[in-house]
C-alpha cells in the first residue's frame, strides 16, 4: 500500500485553459489496459522540458529535445508498456512517426509535437500500435481529462499521482494542474519516471526554463527509491497563457507567486512517487543541514537514502543505525569531521539525538529509536556543522515486494 497517499478526485482535478486530454486502449503491449494519452495545447501555448542524463537516454527524449528546440508545442503523445529505449536509430524512426500521426489528426507541424514513451527497455515500440489508438485517443479530448490521464500514463504505479492548486495573480485566478508516474527504476538526474504540469499563466520562455530547472531540482531531482536513474525521465511545464498578462521578470511579485505554486506542486507530485515506490511501507525525509554547499548536502543525503542496508533497516524498523554513518562516512566528503557531526530521529512530532561526538549520543537509548521507526514517515536530520547550506532527499524503504515487482515485471 501507498505510504500516505490517496487516489485522486476526479471533481479535485481542475481543467486548465488551453489543455485537452485524451486517452484510448492501443494495446501497446497488453490488451484492454488504457495506454495511449494525447494532450492537445492552445496555440500560443509554451513548454519547457527537463530529462534524463542517462547516456542511453531513450528515443522519445531525443525527439523531445529537438522538436522543443525547433518550435512551438502544440502536442503531446504519451505511450505506456514499451519504453522505446535502447532501440537505435528505428526507435528514433518510430518516435518521429508517432509525432507526424498526431500533427497529421491535429493539424499541426511534426515539430511541434513531443513524444513520450514508458516501459520496458530494449524493445521497440508497435508504432502501428499506437497510430491505430490515435482516432479514439483525440475523440476523447476534453478539458477535465485529467483523471483519466493521470491513470493512462501508469505502468507499476499503484496510485495514479494528480493534484490541482490556484493561486491569485493580479486579482486572476490561475489554475495549475499536474500529472505524474513512477514507482521503481527512480532517480531522476536531470525514473522510470514522467511529469507533466501545466498552468494557464502566462509566461516568457526563458523564464519558463528557468523555472522548470528550479522545480525539477528541488522535486523529482531530490527524489530516489533505488537509485536508478531511468532512460526516459522527462518532466514538461506548459503554460498556455491563457490568462493574465505575461510575466517575464523574476524578481516580479507575480513570478515569484507562480514559482511558489509550482515548485510546491512539482514536489507533491514528485513525494507521490515515492509514497508509491515500489513494495514501500515507509516515507523517509533524509534532511542535510550545515554543509558547504548544496551539492554536499544532497550527496551526504543520497548516500543515505540509496543504501540498501539503511532503506531495509527502516523496512524492519530495526534501530541499526550505525548504518546510516557508514552511509555518511563513505558519502565522499572526505574533508568531514566526524567528531562534529550529530544525526537525528524524528517523527510524529518526536526528535531524538542519535548520534554526536562521533559516536553514539549518550542520551540515546534504543528505545526511543526503535519507537520512532515503526512510524510510516520518518525524518532523518544530519547536520554536517561545516557550512550554511542544506538540502532534503525523499525516499522509502526496501521491502520484500520490491524484489517481487521487478522480478516479475516484464511478465
């Protein structure tokens, strides 16, 4: 079960202007399961997309990037079951055709549409497949098909992950409403893991780039469950501009309104992914404070929240926590003064001094830890006490069900 995460309200999900979806049965790679998503954008609309750094980054993403480069986005075609990843230059051929089917439908040029593809990895993608399930995908457009997306994009998901928020910006209401997929093969470095967020506002491009780097970095870039960075990760803000006038400056009271909504969206649907990882039992907060920068913070962070002995340690809410300094000491901070170093526990309103001086916190009593980690979400604090800086990486635990998933996945 989700740690702490509901399915979506189809009455919660709000229509943004200029945004229609639309989803159909292709039978991609099994039958009778919904698949195929087709988003179609008002004209004038902008997007801006953050992927995969993976060097086997899939065909779908190669497309994206140079039809985001090329022109206006007009559309998007989401395919779930086969990822179209290592697949050569007929996987870049079956992404390109997939994007002239849905420009031929729409009326629009090839370029202006983006193609994303989910699944299994090394496979190709049945394009025929998919161009087949184009018709019903666009007859079923609509402004509130967001429910209906948010389950079609879904591959070992439990939940689908959708959210809504508003926000007044010079006394207009603007809508943002966001989808996202992931449960195993997550950690984004910008898993398997897709985002899409859209808002009406009205925004610059290179404003509208800056801000899909900054929430990007501090949502699904501040995420893991295994520490695979996947070959499709993809994560797309749209903004059709819909309403009020455009915001092109960013020290601007209206860009910084947006940016809030945003980045607190990004994170709620990024967060959803890991309540959802997959087999986990367990939501862990891994929160690095007083180092010299950022970027040591999120290493020390993702040394913890990648090891398997801590994340099973959690699972079987076994106080080892010796672990988690093994994880800190081999983090790569080689410079680190152990002796300064303190770590907390905390949850459910409770905080408990783990570690200090280098060892063990003479107040600890293992008690205390093993009640704290039979709690569903747990904060580990780790101050570094080098520096100002501090970040937090989101994680869950290993249990036996994550093993079970990925054996059987392809099945």
């Amino acid at each position: 079960m989700p740690v702490n995460l509901l399915p979506p309200l189809a009455d919660q999900l709000l229509p943004v202007p200029g945004v229609r979806l639309g989803v159909a049965e292709a039978g991609i790679r099994k039958a009778n399961r919904r698949d195929l998503t087709l988003i179609e954008l008002a004209e004038g609309s902008r997007a801006a997309g953050v992927f995969t750094q993976n060097r086997f980054c899939a065909a779908p993403v190669q497309v994206c990037k140079t039809h985001l480069a090329a022109a206006a986005t007009r559309a998007l075609v989401i395919n779930t079951g086969i990822a179209n990843a290592g697949t050569g230059e007929q996987g870049v051929a079956n992404a390109l055709a997939s994007c002239r089917a849905v420009a031929e439908a729409l009326g629009v040029a090839a370029e202006a549409v983006l193609p994303f593809s989910t699944g299994v990895i090394l496979e190709h993608l049945p394009v025929e497949r998919l161009v087949a399930g184009l018709p019903a995908a666009q007859a079923n457009l609509r402004a509130d098909g967001w429910f209906d997306a948010c389950h079609a994009i879904m591959t070992t998901d439990t939940l689908p992950k959708c959210a809504s928020r508003q926000v007044l910006i010079d006394g207009q209401t603007i809508t943002l409403t966001g989808m996202s997929k992931g449960a195993g093969m997550i950690r984004p470095n910008m898993a398997t893991m897709l985002g899409f967020l859209a808002t009406d506002a009205k925004l610059s491009q290179a404003l509208l780039e800056q801000l899909v780097r900054e929430a990007a970095d501090l949502s699904f870039n501040s995420i893991t469950v295994d520490g695979d960075t996947s070959t499709n990760d993809s994560f797309i803000l749209i903004a059709t501009g819909q309403t009020g006038s455009e915001i092109s400056a960013a020290d601007s009271a209206a860009y910084q309104t947006l940016r809030a909504a945003v980045i607190e969206l990004s994170q709620w649907l990024a967060q959803a992914i890991v309540r959802d990882g997959e087999g986990a039992t367990k939501f862990m907060s891994i929160a690095v404070q007083g180092g010299r920068s950022v970027g040591e913070c999120r290493q020390v962070a993702y040394a913890v929240a990648h090891s398997p002995l801590v994340k099973t340690a959690f699972f079987a809410s076994d106080p080892n926590l010796g672990r988690i300094l093994a994880a800190i000491g081999y983090a790569g901070v080689n410079d680190l003064d152990v002796a300064q170093l303190r770590v907390w526990l905390a949850a459910g309103g409770e905080q408990v001094l783990v570690a200090e001086q280098g060892g063990r916190a003479a107040s600890y009593v293992e008690e205390a830890g093993a009640r704290i980690m039979t709690e569903a979400e747990i904060t580990v604090q780790i101050d570094l006490a080098r520096g100002e800086a501090a970040a937090t990486v989101w994680t869950c635990d290993f249990s036996y069900d994550y093993v079970k998933i990925n054996a059987d996945y392809r099945s």
